[in-house]
C-alpha cells in the first residue's frame, strides 16, 4: 500500500478558525504539513507573490491583482478574515462630518491604497455614498505590494512611513479609512456597532479581506484542506465577534446566518461585488469572474 504523502508548506494568521490547522490537532488527509504561524496577512500575501509557501492565507485585493497578471494561483473558498469596515472610518479631532458624502474633495488616507480593506471602504464610499474616488485626496504610508501605479484619474500622495493616528491628531488630513479602528481621531459613525448592522441587512454582505490561496500545482488537495478547514471550524474555541462592539452571540444573532461561511454557494454575493470594485477601481485590467478564480470554480 503506498503511504507516501503530499507534503506543503501551509503559512496562516493564527486564529480561531486557523488554529487547530496550526498546531495539528486538525489533520489533512493524505498531506504533511510544514506549518508556519504568519505575523501578518500582509506578510503572507507578499511571500504569496514570489511562491513562498503551497497553501495560505492571502489578501483578497492582491490575489486579484496577481491573477490578473497571470500568478499560477488559485482560490479556495475559505474565509477567515472577514471584517465590517465602519469602524475604521475616522475623522480628524476638530472635523465635523454627518456623512462620508461629505469626503468629496477632502484629504483621506488609506494604509495602502490596494489594501483589500481599502477596496472595500472606497467601493462603499461610491456606491453607498455617492463619492467616486477621483473626487477625494488621497494619502498613503504604506508601500504598496507587488506592482503600486495609480489610476491616473486619481490623486494619490505616497507618504512612507507616516503614522495615520498623528496625521489625524495634527489635522493634516480630514478623515482615515482603515481596517480597524485606531487611536488619533474619533469615529465617524456614533453608534458603529449599528452602522455595521445595517450595512449587512441593506446589502447582505459580510466583506472578505482574506482567504486561503495555492499554487495550481497543488490544486488537488482541495477537497481535502476544504474537509479539514470545515472541521477547524467546528472546533474554534473562541470565534472573533462577527461584529464589533457586540458579543459573538448578539452579532451572530443581527447577521441572522453563519457568519463564517466557507464555499462559493454562500459568498457568491460578496466576491462578484469585490471583483466588480476591483475592475472598477482599476485594481485589475478585465472584469473576473467568481468561477475562474476558484478550485472546482
């Protein structure tokens, strides 16, 4: 009987839902894993990039873009990073703004002007708010990963190395969109739990910053690292609350479904509306579809 198995080198952010991959008590079937506890999703996505590892938790934003420049990568649909944005949505001490309608002509900063994150807060500025982004001012601190031109209808200033709370403090900026809410600023939205709540029941969507990627080479153990995601998940021992300022029962309760959902059936929604801002937003040079980005897609 041939006992010989697969071996990869399998890179995640150490969570709840990751975790028991990491240290073993969840097994892949019929694989060897070399397991690698990532520092950061940011970390990940650039060894990604250059085939640091076979199987890892990647950036949704410069997934797309890879594969958009022909990366030998492939999707599988499972989701561990999820976040609701609203409260990264923060205001200079001093700004008074009753709406993010009111960022048109403003100076913004982002971490990294392709950060997943960053995707998702402009796409809702446009298509929830009215303010596409050739209309705001645009700061970033942060190099951005694999290839950084901007569109050329936007205005985008490269700060290295600024630290965006100091920014907000000072008054250099007006406002900040970023992926969790920091020190420096206030909030935009008074009541962010709520907000968050109703932008899941207005457009259905828990947005995805990242997931689990592989090279094509090792494109047939999908079926068994999909098997023993499912069954980390039914072990979590502490599931991040879906929605931040509630508990993990009272989000889960406003949501009204499994927050957490792996496979395309149940996330077809909020993928085809990131792949729809990524093309739009220039991010990638042809609109893709769900299908093609994803093992059995």
């Amino acid at each position: 009987m041939n006992t010989t198995k697969a071996k990869i080198a399998l890179s995640l952010v150490p969570s709840s839902l990751t975790t028991p991959l990491l240290d073993g008590s969840v097994k892949i079937e019929g694989v060897a894993v070399v397991p690698h506890a990532a520092k950061s999703v940011d970390d990940n996505s650039r060894a990604m990039l250059s085939g640091g590892f076979d199987v890892a938790e990647m950036s949704l934003a410069t997934f797309a873009r890879a594969k958009d420049r022909g990366a030998k990568l492939i999707g599988l649909p499972v989701f561990p990073g999820r976040r609701f944005i609203q409260p990264g949505v923060a205001v200079a001490k001093g700004r008074r703004f009753a709406s993010p309608r009111e960022f048109a002509g403003k100076t913004v900063a982002l971490p990294q002007y392709w950060l997943t994150s960053s995707m998702w807060h402009r796409g809702v500025l446009q298509h929830e708010y009215g303010v596409a982004p050739d209309q705001v001012n645009w700061v970033t601190a942060v190099v951005e990963r694999g290839e950084s031109a901007f569109p050329t209808r936007v205005k985008v200033t490269v700060r290295e190395g600024a630290k965006i709370p100091e920014l907000l403090d000072s008054g250099e900026i007006d406002a900040a969109l970023l992926p969790r809410p920091v020190a420096g600023g206030t909030c935009l939205f008074r009541d962010p739990a709520q907000a968050q709540r109703e932008y899941m029941l207005a457009t259905g969507i828990f947005p995805i910053m990242h997931f689990i990627v592989m090279r094509e080479e090792v494109a047939e153990l999908a079926p068994a690292l999909m098997r023993a995601f499912e069954e980390a998940k039914t072990r979590a021992a502490a599931p991040e609350p879906p929605i931040q300022g509630m508990s993990v029962e009272d989000g889960t309760r406003a949501i009204g479904r499994d927050p957490w959902p792996y496979g395309l059936a149940k996330n077809r929604l909020v993928l085809d509306t990131f792949l729809g801002y990524a093309h739009e937003q220039g991010l990638v040079r042809r609109r893709q579809s769900v299908d093609a980005l994803f093992v059995n897609g």
